[in-house]
C-alpha cells in the first residue's frame, strides 16, 4: 500500500516498511588477461583454456553489474545513493582493471590464480563487499566477459 509522507517528507511515497529495493550500477572496462595455470604442462593449458592460452594473452570489454539492495532511506528515499557505487566502483575496481594486463598489473592474480571472469566477480566482490555501507548490503556482482559469457558472484562461501 502507497501512502504520502507527511510534509516534512514532501512528495515521496513510501511503500510498507518492510520493502526491500535492488539498485544496480553498470560499468564497463577494457582489460587483458591470459588463462594459463603453471601448474599443468603446456599441454593441458592448451587443451583447457584453448585459444585464451596465447602467450601474449588476449582482451576483452567487459561489461560489470553491481546490485545492492536494502529498504529505501525516509529522508533520501534511496537505498544507497548510485553515485558512491560509482565512486567505491572506480577507485576499487575500474582503476585497478581498466586497462589494465590483470595477470600482471594485479595483485590477486599475480600468484598464478586463473583470471577467469568467475575469479573476477569474485575479486570484484572482495574489493567493494566492505565498503558498501550499511544498512544497503552488496547482493550481487555480474560481470560480462562476452556478450555469451557471463559469471555472478552473490558472495557465497
């Protein structure tokens, strides 16, 4: 049931107090990576990752969803305000990936673990899960490597 709020609130309408919202910020990044585990022989990377094993790697524009969800503040009527997603987005992720060679210019992926778009959602998830303020909570990040391939994360363990 919509009700209007009282004066002080203008001429927002608020929903029962117990509705949750999904907002979501989209970004997109170009980057380059190689899928390669130096674990496995030569071999095995070729007959696994294909194509993707090029020595010299190969890129991708990227297309990323964040979804936060919670319940719409009284004042602001938001659950999070979409432009510190964009900003905690930039500084955490997009600046460090955008343009970026990920297997070498990014930490997390140096070790020799496989950027696969499911080890970026999950690098992604990690970057910005502790900088989404509460009460809005991080639900999802959704990360097109392709227009055919696509990889969520929602934080499970």
């Amino acid at each position: 049931m919509l009700t209007k709020t009282n004066k002080r609130d203008g001429w927002c309408y608020r929903k029962q107090e117990n509705m949750t919202v999904y907002i979501t910020r989209r970004e997109s990044f170009s980057a380059a990576h190689r899928l390669h585990n130096p674990g496995l022989s030569a071999q095995e990377n070729l007959r696994i990752f294909g194509k993707c094993n090029n020595p010299h790697g190969h890129g991708h524009n990227y297309n990323l969803e964040v979804t936060v969800r919670g319940k719409p503040d009284r004042e602001t009527g938001m659950v999070m305000n979409i432009t510190d997603i964009k900003t905690i987005l930039n500084e955490n992720v997009l600046n460090l990936l955008d343009h970026r060679n990920i297997d070498k210019e990014v930490d997390w992926f140096k070790n020799g673990r496989c950027s696969t778009a499911e080890n970026l959602v999950i690098f992604i998830w990690n970057q910005i899960h502790p900088l989404i303020p509460h009460p809005a909570v991080l639900d999802q990040v959704k990360l097109w490597e392709t227009e055919k391939n696509i990889a969520i994360y929602r934080g499970e363990e």
